[in-house]
C-alpha cells in the first residue's frame, strides 16, 4: 500500500517511527532544530512566558520554570517530537512540534520574530515528517485571525483543508481552529 493511500496506517507507522528514530537534530535552511536539554530551561521560560503565546497555544501562562521542566518531560514521550529551534545548535529561538498524528505546531520567541525562523523551522519539520516519519498528510491548526501563523503556513505551502473548523477551550477561551494540510505529493504514474 503506498502511503498516500491511508494516512491511518502512515500514522500507525510514524508512532513508531518517532519511537525508534528520533532525529536528534534536523539541519538545514540555516537552522539547527535540536532536542530541547536541562540546561535550556530558562531560555524557554523567557521565550514562551509572553502573551501572544499565552493566546495562541495552549501553554500555561504564566509559563513558569516548572512549566518549562513539565514540557521538557513532554518532548521525551514516544508520540511526539519538540524541538527547539535554534541559528547555531545552541540558543534557543523558538519550538517547532510534531505528533505521531500529523499535527505540527510551531512558536518563535517574540525578540526572534519576522526573519522567517518559523517558516524555515516549519519546512525542515514537514520535509522530515513526510520523508524519514512517513507521514502522508500533516496538518497545522490555526485560528483564523492568526495572521503571522497563516502567513507561516502559507509560506511553507500548507493549504486550507476541507474538514470543519475544530473548538477548544484553552485557558477558559473557546478557540475556533481551522485545519490547514499538507500533503504528500502522490506519485506520478500511479492513478
Ligand atoms: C506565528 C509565529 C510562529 C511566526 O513566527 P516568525 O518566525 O515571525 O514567522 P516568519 O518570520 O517565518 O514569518 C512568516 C511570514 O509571516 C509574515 N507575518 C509576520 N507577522 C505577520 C502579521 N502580523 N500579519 C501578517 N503577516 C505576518 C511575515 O512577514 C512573513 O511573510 P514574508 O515572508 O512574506 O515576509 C510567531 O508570530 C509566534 O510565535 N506567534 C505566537 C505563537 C503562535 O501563534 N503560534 C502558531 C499557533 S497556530
């Protein structure tokens, strides 16, 4: 079965995947997006202890150290891969996520923000989701006012997809969130 042709089995196959192999580091478009480390925790509190964070993601605010210990215990689990995005393999500048299902997610530190960091993060992520996970179709979740999010999405040649708009609640806020694909270009020749 070729994976274009069932995104449930790709999924099943990326859980494993991301189990067994994880990147370490992914390299390219002049970024180093590594695993997040113990020593990283107070640049990630500065980085995501902000408010359009706050409003955008489901992180706590205050996102405090704890929080910051909590979610490098997160980025450990089997399902799902976070790492930080970084110039040099080094400082942090913001996250990029990937689940087991597909959804990938991405946050820049406010200082950091406007030269494209988010954009290149997103494309190295897709490219290893599609390619080394196997994931046929990934999926960002986006409110529809998030204006530098979309452009995000865009940029990295995410469309707008056909299924309904999801509703969470995120810190006592109802989040409309429109599901944006991308999809593994099928093979030419194979109908
Ligand atoms: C969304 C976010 C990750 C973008 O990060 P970034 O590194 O600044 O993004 P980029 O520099 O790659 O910008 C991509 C595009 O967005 C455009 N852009 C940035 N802010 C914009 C805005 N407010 N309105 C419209 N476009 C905007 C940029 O100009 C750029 O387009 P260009 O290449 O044509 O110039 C960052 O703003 C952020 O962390 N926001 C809070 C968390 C969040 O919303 N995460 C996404 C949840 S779905």
């Amino acid at each position: 079965m070729e994976l274009w042709q069932a995104s449930a089995v790709g999924s099943d196959r990326a859980a494993v995947n991301l189990l067994s192999h994880r990147p370490g580091c992914l390299a390219g478009r002049g970024l180093t997006l590594r695993e997040w480390e113990q020593g990283d925790l107070p640049a990630m509190v500065d980085l995501f202890d902000e408010s359009d964070i706050a409003r955008r993601t489901p992180l706590p605010s205050p996102f405090t150290l704890a929080d910051a210990q909590d979610r490098l215990a997160r980025a450990g689990q089997p399902d799902r891969l976070l790492l930080a995005v970084t110039a040099d393999g080094r400082r942090p500048l913001g996250e990029v996520l990937l689940t087991a299902t597909g959804e990938l997610g991405y946050m820049i530190g406010k200082p950091h923000r406007g030269l494209g960091l988010a954009t290149r993060a997103l494309v190295l992520l897709r490219d290893y989701a599609h390619g080394a996970v196997g994931l046929a179709v990934l999926r960002l979740k986006i409110e529809p006012d998030n204006d530098s999010s979309i452009a995000v999405a865009q940029r990295a040649g995410f469309q707008l997809g056909r299924a309904a708009a999801e509703v969470v609640e995120h810190k006592g806020r109802r989040c409309v969130l429109d599901v944006w694909e991308h999809i593994l270009p099928r093979p030419s020749g194979v109908d």
